[in-house]
C-alpha cells in the first residue's frame, strides 16, 4: 500500500491540529449561540467519514448523539461523482436538535445537498456542515459549508477514510496515488 503513494498532502500530525482547531471552533459556535438545547446530534456520512468523525468527537465536550446516514456516489473504481443517492434509513428524531452534519470530502457537493435536503424536512432548530476536505472547483465553493479542514487542488485523494476502489481507508496521511495504482 505504502508503494502506491504518489505524495502526502497532509500528515497525520497536520490532520491532527487541524481537527482539534475544527472542533474548538464548532463548540465556540455552540455555546455563542446559547443553543438550546445545548446538545448535538452528529450526521456522518459513511463510509468516507468513519476517520474524521472518530477524532472529532474527541474534541467535541458537549452531550452530543451519533446518527449516520448512508450516501453512495463513486460506484467501484470510478473517481468522478455519478449523482449521490441515499442507502438506508433516514436518520430520525432530528426535529428541534442542532445537527452538524459531517463528511470527508466536498467535490460536486451532490452528497452535501442531498443530505441537508433530507435533515431539512424535520425541522432542525439548525443544520451545519463541516467537512474535512474541500476542492477548489465551483461546484464545491458554491456548497454551503460551515467549517472546512482544508481547501486541495482538484485532485484525487485517498486515507484518513477516503478510498480509491473502498481500499486506502486506513492509511493515516491524506495523500495522492501513484497514476498505476489507479
Ligand atoms: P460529491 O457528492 O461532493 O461530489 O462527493 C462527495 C463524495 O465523493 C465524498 O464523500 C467522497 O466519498 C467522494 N469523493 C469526492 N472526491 C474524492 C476524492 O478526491 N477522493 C476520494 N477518495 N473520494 C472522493
Ligand atoms: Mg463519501
């Protein structure tokens, strides 16, 4: 797996610092808004998010709940966005809660807007959206996000949970692969 890395774009101690920077600026949000109830219920998306939401909630003080939802865009071994579609339930009991929902990366922004669409219809008394990745392409800037862990070129990244082909997941670098590894 290590052979099949092409260049780090961040390491794991920069990912760390950055994701405790993240949640420091979530919970300063939340308790500036007085938000009441002050508790949060947490959307990941799987499967990409699985690392990411890990950490955060270590850095997250406040009583919070873990809902996932589950989004497929990228079938097998493609690298581009075919539409995001929803696998599964629905997270419920989302109405009058203050919900940050959370995912790996903000490309095509489908997955992101589909998601809010959804929370959308139970009346949350607010829905944020942080994500740990964000391309610098128009479809992505256009998206509403709340908090981003880092802004990357257009390029195909994979590690701290994100996949090329649902392998790569577990390396602790966000990286780019080599192009015969893909
Ligand atoms: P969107 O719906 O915004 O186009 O894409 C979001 C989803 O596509 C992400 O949650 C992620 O699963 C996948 N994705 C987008 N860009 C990349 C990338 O550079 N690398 C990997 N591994 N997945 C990506
Ligand atoms: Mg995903």
């Amino acid at each position: 797996m290590r052979r099949d890395i092409d260049s780090v774009l961040y390491s794991r101690e920069r990912i760390a610092e950055r994701v405790k920077e993240l949640g420091a600026a979530i919970s300063r949000d939340l308790e500036a808004a007085e938000a009441d109830p002050a508790e949060i219920v947490l959307v990941p998306i799987l499967t990409g998010s699985i690392v990411f939401v890990a950490d955060l909630i270590r850095h997250l003080p406040q009583k919070l709940r873990i809902s996932v939802i589950s989004v497929t865009s990228y079938p097998g071994k493609s690298m581009s966005s075919r539409g995001a579609s929803l696998r599964g339930a629905i997270p419920g009991n989302l109405g009058g809660r203050h919900v940050l929902i959370v995912d790996d990366i903000l490309d095509s922004g489908n997955t992101i807007r589909l998601v809010q669409s959804i929370i959308q219809e139970q009346e949350p008394a607010s829905i944020r959206t942080c994500v740990m990745l964000r391309k610098r392409i128009p479809s992505a800037l256009e998206t509403e996000a709340s908090y981003v862990g880092f802004d990357i070129d257009d390029v195909f990244v994979v590690g701290y949970g994100l996949d090329y082909d649902d392998y790569y997941r577990n390396l602790p670098d966000i990286v780019t692969l080599r192009p015969d590894a893909l």
